[in-house]
C-alpha cells in the first residue's frame, strides 16, 4: 500500500458523496480509465476528487482554474490522515504524492511556435511553452498516475484540443474530470468532447435536491432594478433620438431610388417571385418569419400598409423593436441598395443609393450596429456599456447591503461579484462624459461601500486576483490580522488616490495566500463585505459563511450563472438556519430600443437555473424571482419602486424562503419541460390537479350544430305530440273492439290510454330539454386549457409517444394566475415532446403544419331562458350553424397516420368534434390559406423547466 491510498478520511460522507464514489469505482472496475463528474457548487468535489485518488491509490496532480481553488485543494488533503511524507504540493516537478498546479501552467503557448521549420504547423503539445512542455514530460515520466481536472468546462471552453492531445501522452493515467456545470448546459461541441475523452458523465445530485436533503442552504433569487442616472438617462435618450432619426429618414420620400416603404410594398405585398407567381402570405411568413413579424409591427404602429391577407396577431400589437428596424433595413440594404442592384434589377449605382447606404453608415454604430458588405451586424452599443456600467447598479448595491445588513445584523456576509477590477480600456471621449473610466469596476463599488455611512461599518475590503484594498482602519486591522497568522508577510499599508479614503496592503505574498487570509478575516466576521471579480471569488471559492451575493456581472453563460449563485450555497455550521441570497442588479431605459439590454441579460441567466417561486415550486426563469416578471420585456419603470420593495420583504423573511423549499419532503430529482400558460379568455376556475388520476372526459363537445354527446336525447315536435292523441285512441278503439268490448267502453279505454301517453310526453319534454341546456353550457365557450393538454397527452399515449396519457398531466397554478402544466410519470424526453406538441397545438396558426383540424366554437347562453331555447332548438335540429376555428396537428403527432388518427380521436373526446386535413391537399391547402395567422385560443405561452 503506498502513502495516498493510505491516507484516510476522518470524517463521514454524505450519501450523495458515497454514490458518486460508488460509480466511479464501478467506472474503474469495467476497465475505464477516464470519468467525468457532474455535482453542484458546494456538494464537496474536492473531497470526491481527493478520496477517488486515495482510493486509486497512485500519485495524483491536480489541475485548478487559479490559485484560490488551488489552495483550497491544499488545504483539503491536509484534512487527511496520512502517514508520515503524504505531503501536497504545487511544485511542477511533481515530487510530492499530490500536487496541485492551474491549468495556465500548462497552457502557455510559444506565440513563435505556429510551425516547424518547414512551415508545417505544429501541434498544440509543439507549441507549448518551455515550462509546459517539460510539465508534459514529468507527468509522461510520472508512471501510472491519477490526474484530477477540477473545474474541468474549462477545458471544454479553452484547451479542450490540448486536453485531448496531453491525455493521449498518458495511457496509463486514470483522468477525473470533476464541475458544478449541468451536462444538459454543454453545447453539442462541449458534450461531444466530454463522450469522446470521458464517456457518459455520472451525474450527482441537483442542487434543488441538496437543498430539500439539507445539505446546501436554501437561497432565495432576487431582482433590484433601476433606472440609469439622470445624466445616464440623457445619453441614452440622445441616442434614442438618432435613432428615431434614421427611421424618419427612412420613411421620407426620395432616400433612395427606391423608397423604404416603397420597398416593403414590393417586398410584403406584391411578392412576385421568380416566374411572376404571387408568393401566399402564409408561405412567406413560414420562409421569413423574422422578416414578416418585422413588418406587421411596423403596420401595428402606423407607419405602412398591411400587407394583403396578412394577419396581425398578438405578437405583433407591439412598438417595432430595434431588431425589427434593423431586420428589414438589412433586407433593404441588400435586396435594394446594394451597388448593382436597383430595386432588383442590374446595372450602375445610382448617386441616391450610395448616398443613401453612407447615412445609414453612419447612424448605425450610435445603436449598436454596423454596416458591412454582407448586411447589417449587431454588436455592443454605447447604450449597452452605459446600463451594463452604471453608476446607478454601484449605488443600488449599497442600498441592498445596507438592507441585507439591518435584516442579518452581524450574520451578514456579503460577496459582490463584479466583471473586472478596473476598466482596461478607457470609454470614448463622449461615452467618458457619462461614464467615469472606472464604471462599473469592484474599484468603484468598493470607495461607494466606503464612503456610505451605513456600508463603512461593515469593513468592505477588496480582493482580486493582484489587489488587496480596503478602508484604512480597516486594512490595517486585517495586517495586524494576518502578521498573527503569518509574521514572515512583511506586509504595508500603500495609500491609493489623494482623498486617503482607500489603502492597498502590499507584500511578498501572492493570491494564493492572500484570498486564503481575507477569506479567514471575513469569515470571524473582520470583514463582512467583500467585493471581487468573478474570476477569482466567482468560481471555485469556498466560505461557509456566504449568505449573501449581489451580482453585477455580465457574464450568462450557465457555468458562470451556477458557479457565482453557488458561492453562498455552503452551510454554515455557526448559523443552521442559513438562507441565501442571490441578488441581481438590472439597469433598464425607457428611451432607447436597445434600453433592455441589461434585462435581457437577467432573463438568460434565470433561463435555465433552478430557483423557488412564489409557491414552492422549483423552477426555471425569471417567475421564480417574482411571478409579475416576464421574459419578454421589462416591467413598466413606474413598476421598479414596488418590484424592489416586494424584494426587500422576501429578503427580510428568511423564514419564508425556508418553508419554500420544504426542507425534507420526498423528491424524484426530476427535472421536466413545463408549459406556462396564461389564456386571455379563460373559462370558468381551475384548481391544481395532481398527476395520477384518470380525469373523466367532459359529457359533451362541440359539434358543427350544436354538441356532440353519447347521450341519446330526442325531442318530437310538439304537432307530433299532439297528433299521436287521436292516433293512439282510434288504435285502442280498434283492440278494444276486437277483444269483443262495447264501442262506449272501448272509447273511453281509448281516450284514458291516449290521454296518459300524451300527458307523459308533455310532461318529458321539460327534463330533456333541461339536460340539453346542460350539454349545451357543457360544451361553449372554449374548452379550459387543462383538456387541450388531456388531448394531447392521450394522442401521445394512443400513437405510442408516451407510456401515459391525460393522467400523466399536472396542473399548478402561480399566484398571478398563470397555469403550469407539466406531463409527469413519462420521462424528461416524453415532457418535452409534450411541451412542444401543446404549444403547437394552442399557438396561431403559422408556418407550414403537415395537418390542421377544425374546432367548433358555441356561444354561451346568456341566461337560463336561452339555454332552454338553445337546447330546444338543438332537439329539434333547429340549431345555428357553430363558428369554427382551426388548429395545428402537432408535428410530433402530424408525421404519420397513427399519429393524425389518434389526435383526432383524443380531440374529438376532450375539445370538438372535427377531422385532420392533409395541408398538402387542395382543400386542405384552400382552408390553410383561409385561416392562415389566426389565433385560435388567445394566449401567452412559454416553456420552462420544473424541478419535481
């Protein structure tokens, strides 16, 4: 047995660690020599990661993103019991039974080594550094060893060619690759390598399922947003005005040869295509949607025609955006001004258009674009710059420590993430009029939180990966602090601007050993804010006592989005209610079209992290933050004052968000597509439903006249009735006299007979045609959104999609009346494929389905009375012709004719009667036409994940 395999874990692992551990042994045991780990920021990696090498039993070098995880390694193998020599260390020579070194030791490429001397280019191993490649050499020279890649998306993201040719030098090494970052968030790129190098990733636990086991801390995602400063605002809003600028110039007659608007004519209205056909509408809309939408916003707005047999639904009851401006202008600019080509056809620019294309030149940097030969490009905006940097996101974050501190008192541990430590590019001269050259930078953040009375007190210090500042009582107090821990630092305090008000503590020591010591500081609660990059504190960094993070990053990535939110997940075993608080600080404009910029930004990071909403559910997106919050646009700016006053309550009950998460209940560590939906018509209430129960259809549909039902009702005219009197009578006249009965007694046998089945159906009509009101109120109006999910469920299940039908499906209801439906008891594939297919179902009916099918719309009565005459007229086949509507086949269900027939049944037993037509057919194709772009069922949809 040699030292590291006889080292020993003093303490005990937590289940979830034990099976982690469990399947890498069985990883090994079937002859694998690489695997890649998937857990949660906090789950305890480097314990996993340092007890699978013990367990492999050969000397172990460990690779770390920067120094502040690679100390943490350190530290973690010193927790070990180990004999006598078992050291760590991180020298490249690898002496020591575990070293640790970061990646950027290895990959540091010779800029002169492309290519060899005859000009063949060399591989990524031939072009490493000197240093480098004698690393290689030692690790090739190490015999069988274990190589831990911490961190390792890194390497997917940067070196994943280098990885890839280092570990073909190592064909006896067993490769662990241990991340926080969820497999389902690699790109197809990163996933491939991750199969080709790894194998299947053994995936741990979620961090919703730590946090229901108790062993990450609850955490809360909260939203402060804000307005730019007024001279912020003003920027923005002149910006805004060259904009508006250049679509009045675009709409003015004689821009070019051929006018914008003129242009949109021929191109949106006529639509001639090759060999003088006329294009269809619906035809254009499914090859150019962007292009199409673009343009019924501008109608929507007033500022062109609508195209003929265009429709404008609700998507487009909307102000043009930017991206709708620059959609058609790059159209434009390629299609009509471009030199050679006027309004299509060759020859010579004309002056006009080359006039023409250098305004729009010019106009377009000031937004955020750029002109080139292959049209128009997006690209940052100075308006961008001014929202990401905002003084206004500096001064809010102290507004939210200073809450979180009068909330938390001295528990109060605050981490603010920022995307640099200073500007390393300087703001052009009119940007820097607005912007200072340090906006937005930890710097900056750190002299607000100073100079703020109320922040001051907390002793905000400053660490990066090359600084240490602070206020000077305070910088002093952490020297004095750290000459305790270590006298050989020789620290000194350097002064930093004039004012005095901030000092940099200086010595011989590097980060490795400074984020150790203020994270020590911080933590006794020397220090309870610290302001730092993302990449150094945003990543890998470890302190128990986190409970509060403000983001002010740009980054959306979803590494960078779990591993920041991960920081303050840890427990904290002096405080073992912990609660967490993730904060995000968005800036928004009303005066620009890029002035939701920084919003965007919001919604991509909630887009695919698991947060609690409102009532309990574990979910994805921006309505886990706040329900009134949408992933299409901001709030009103009369809205923010309330959205943060709402926020500083949730953050002021911990407790709250605590009972949010039901800390012990039972779980499936799920996660599954979830369609919200929210109808503008809506029929009647719904209350959650549970998954598991067959629902029973409803009694009646409706029908082309008025319902379709099992039930046989029927009602005769009343002259039917009438007349059956004498008939009935002269019949038991005759059987009365031909049983040998006097006329006198036989006629009075036949008026009682007659008169009591008369009188019977006199007095049946009124019950039949009470139910028939009640199978008419069954079937009108539109059917609720949880029997479109049944039918599609049930098609799913019949064409054999699904395992499960309508009982698979789940409704949960947000607070502001949002429905969730999510198809459980099928698997996550089988809930997305539902997702889709109900979306797809409910949607307007755009594009190009392979098969459409008719829904039939009753109006509902008005009273009781009409209900009555509905019902009777029905009966006696008097009833109107109902409206009918049309909608998409689903795609999934579309694709065959098991598909087509079991939807078509599915949808005849929960929606309407109605048959699928083939969209290929002339009727099919006639009625695709007709009822192109309408909006069968009104509604805001969009899809999410849910955690079960």
């Amino acid at each position: 047995m040699n030292r590291v395999e006889s080292a020993h874990w003093p303490g005990e692992l937590r289940p979830y660690q034990r099976q982690a551990l469990e399947a890498l042994e069985a990883r090994w045991a079937s002859g694998d020599r690489r695997a890649w780990v998937v857990l949660p920021p906090g789950a305890g990696k480097t314990l996993i990661g340092l007890e699978a090498a013990r367990r492999i039993g050969r000397r172990t070098v460990v690779f770390t993103p920067n120094t502040a995880i690679q100390s943490q390694w350190i530290s973690q193998w010193r927790e070990f019991e180990r004999p006598e020599g078992c050291t760590a260390g991180t020298q490249r020579s690898l002496e020591h039974d575990v070293t640790v070194l970061t990646y950027q030791s290895l990959a540091v490429f010779d800029p002169d080594a492309e290519t060899d001397e005859e000009g063949n280019e060399l591989s990524l191993l031939g072009r490493l550094h000197g240093n480098g490649s004698a690393l290689v050499e030692a690790l090739r020279a190490a015999g069988p060893i274990t190589v831990v890649l911490d961190e390792g998306h890194h390497l997917l993201q940067m070196w994943g060619r280098l990885l890839a040719e280092v570990l073909r030098e190592l064909p006896e090494a067993h490769v662990l690759g241990l991340t926080g970052t969820p497999a389902e968030s690699l790109t197809a790129a990163e996933a491939a390598l991750v199969d080709t190098l790894f194998g299947a990733p053994i995936r741990g636990a979620s961090i919703p399922a730590l946090v229901r086991d108790g062993y990450l801390a609850p955490f809360a995602e909260l939203v402060w947003i804000t307005e730019p400063t007024p001279e912020e605002q003003d920027y923005i809003a002149e910006q805004g005005l060259r904009f508006t600028e250049l679509c009045t110039d675009l709409l003015s007659p004689g821009f070019a040869r051929v006018d914008f608007l003129t242009w949109l004519r021929r191109r949106f209205d006529e639509r001639v295509v090759e060999g003088g056909q006329r294009l269809g509408w619906a035809q254009l809309a499914a090859q150019e949607p962007e292009l199409t939408d673009a343009v019924l916003r501008l109608h929507h707005a007033g500022l062109c025609a609508l195209p003929s047999d265009a429709r404008v639904l609700e998507r487009h009851r909307g102000a043009p955006t930017a991206d709708d401006w620059m959609a058609l202008l790059g159209d434009y600019v390629l299609n009509c001004l471009r030199p050679g080509v006027q309004g299509g056809v060759e020859g010579d620019p004309d002056p006009r258009d080359v006039e023409a294309l250098e305004r729009i030149r010019t106009a377009l940097p000031a937004i955020g674009y750029t002109l080139t030969r292959y049209g128009i490009r997006g690209g940052r905006s100075p308006v961008d710059r001014v929202l990401a940097r905002s003084a206004a996101k500096s001064q809010s974050t102290v507004e939210i420590v200073a809450a979180e501190s009068d909330f938390l008192g001295p528990r109060l541990r605050a981490l603010v993430l920022c995307d640099h430590e200073r500007a390393s590019a300087r703001p052009s001269a009119r940007l820097r009029e607005v912007l200072g050259d340090q906006a937005g930078s930890a710097w900056l953040q750190l002299e607000l939180l100073v100079a703020d009375e109320r922040t001051r007190a907390l002793c905000p210090m400053l660490v990066t990966g090359r600084t240490v500042a602070a206020a000077p009582e305070t910088a002093e107090d952490f020297m004095a602090f750290a000459a305790r821990r270590r006298p050989s630092l020789e620290l000194t305090l350097v002064e930093v601007g004039s004012s005095g008000s901030l000092m940099r503590v200086e010595g011989r020591w590097t980060s490795r050993t400074w984020v150790r010591l203020v994270t020590e500081y911080f933590e006794n609660g020397g220090c309870r804010v610290l302001v730092g990059t993302r990449g150094l504190l945003g990543e890998g960094w470890d302190s128990q006592r986190v409970n509060t993070i403000v983001d002010l990053t740009t980054a959306t990535t979803p590494t960078a989005v779990v591993q920041g939110r991960g920081r303050a997940l840890r427990l904290d075993p002096t405080w073992p209610d912990k609660t967490a608080h993730t904060w995000t600080v968005v800036c928004v404009s009303d005066a620009h079209p890029r002035g939701s910029a920084d919003w965007e930004r919001f919604v991509r990071k909630h887009e695919g992290y698991l947060g609690v909403a409102a009532d309990g559910e574990v979910m994805s997106g921006v309505a886990h933050v706040d329900p009134a919050l949408s992933p299409y646009e901001p709030p009103p700016t009369a809205e923010f004052a309330a959205i943060n006053a709402r926020m500083l309550l949730r953050a002021e009950d911990r407790g709250d968000t605590r009972e949010r998460w039901r800390i012990g209940s039972p779980y499936a560590d799920e996660l599954l597509a979830t369609v919200r939906v929210r109808p503008q018509r809506h029929r009647g209430a719904l209350a959650p439903r549970a998954a598991g129960v067959r629902p029973r259809p409803p009694a009646a549909v409706p029908a082309r006249f008025g319902v379709d039902t099992a039930e046989r009702l029927y009602l005769p005219p009343l002259w039917k009735t009438l007349l059956s009197v004498p008939l009935t009578a002269a019949a038991v006249l005759l059987v009365a006299l031909a049983l040998g009965l006097s006329p006198l007694t036989g006629g009075a046998a036949a008026v009682c007979v007659s008169g009591v089945i008369c009188a019977h159906r006199l007095l049946s009509r009124g019950p039949r045609v009470q139910r028939a009101a009640q199978l008419l109120e069954i079937a009108a109006g539109d059917p609720d959104i949880l029997r479109f999910g049944y039918a599609v469920a049930d098609a799913m299940h019949e064409a054999g999609h699904s395992p499960v039908g309508a009982e698979g499906l789940r409704l949960d209801i947000d607070t502001d009346g949002t429905f969730r439906l999510t198809f459980t008891g099928a698997g996550p594939a089988e809930a997305e494929a539902f997702s889709t297919a109900l979306d797809e179902t409910i949607s307007p009916l755009v594009g190009s389905p392979r098969y459409i099918i008719n829904r039939y719309r009753m109006e509902r009565p008005a009273d009781a009375a009409q209900a009555r005459r509905m019902g009777e007229d029905w009966l006696l086949g008097r009833a109107p012709e109902n409206a009918v509507l049309f909608h998409a086949v689903p795609s999934l269900l579309g694709r065959n004719r098991r598909g087509v027939e079991a939807f078509a049944r599915a949808w005849n037993r929960w929606i309407s009667a109605g048959e699928p037509v083939y969209t290929a057919s002339p009727a099919g194709s006639r009625l695709l036409y007709t009822h192109y772009a309408t909006d069968p069922y009104p509604s805001e949809t969009e899809s999410r994940l849910t955690w079960l």
